[in-house]
C-alpha cells in the first residue's frame, strides 16, 4: 500500500444466511458507522409514533466486537468497503447491482463519489447518511433511451 492512494476492502456475504436481506440502512454501513437498529418510540396514550432513529452501536456484546472503523482514526488508511452478495449460485441479473460501497470520512487518501457507479454508495454529509442508488439511475437511463 504506498501512501495517498485510495486503499478498498471488499467484503462477500454471498454464503452468509440472509445476507442478501438488509434493512433501509445496509449492514455493512451500520458496522462501519456504529449504527444500531432501527428503534420506534410510541406514545403509551395514544399509541402515536413519537421518534425515530438509529442510536449508535459501538461494539457487539458489550466491547467483545467493536463497531464504528471509520470513527476510529487507527482506520485512516481505509477509504472505503465495498460490501456485495453474490455467489456462484445466486449473482444480480446485472454484475455489480448487489454491490453497497461505503466512503470513510475520515479516509486520508479518500476515493471521489461516483467512483463505482454500480449498485448502492453511502457517505457521511454532516453526520447524515447519504445514499446514492446508482442501479436505479442505470435502469431510468436505459428506460428513457428505449422510449
């Protein structure tokens, strides 16, 4: 790995059960990030929805696995992860559809937005989440060209 070049760790969870069905905010994100599971607040009374969001989760199991890498400076080097799930048996119509790649903010040689224009990108606006679904301009393009 030389210095200032982008560096990118893929990760396959084609033979992980249930891998392939993932929340509104992707596992591999909520890992990276720290975030936990979607937690509802609902008013006892009127049995209103009250809030809700996605408290942070910083290790599993009370500190046996952390979470949150790219809060961690030790993991600057790391510019993104790029998560997939397809396998020999299993594999998107489309290559690469199946793939969520998700930016470190922190990275100290950062990989631009829109690097891998195929499946899902994730990225850090002001500790918002932001999501960009690049599969889904594909098929509009390729919809709007057929018209």
């Amino acid at each position: 790995m030389k210095e200032g070049e982008p560096f990118v760790i893929a990760v396959n969870g084609g033979f992980i059960p249930n891998a392939r069905y993932d929340t509104e905010v992707p596992r591999i994100a909520r890992v990276v990030f720290g975030i936990g599971e979607l937690t509802v607040y609902v008013d006892r009374e009127s049995l209103e929805v009250v809030r809700e969001d996605f408290p942070p989760m910083l290790s599993v199991n009370q500190e046996d696995v952390p979470l949150a890498f790219f809060a961690r400076p030790e993991y600057a080097f790391l510019s993104a992860v790029i998560w997939g799930t397809a396998d020999t048996a299993m594999r998107p119509e489309v290559l690469g559809r199946d793939l969520t790649l998700v930016h470190n903010p922190k990275a100290t040689a950062p990989l631009p937005r829109g690097w891998l224009r195929e499946g899902s990108e994730y990225w850090d606006d002001n500790s918002q989440l932001q999501k960009r679904a690049w599969w889904r301009e594909i098929v509009a393009a390729g919809a709007a060209a057929t018209d």
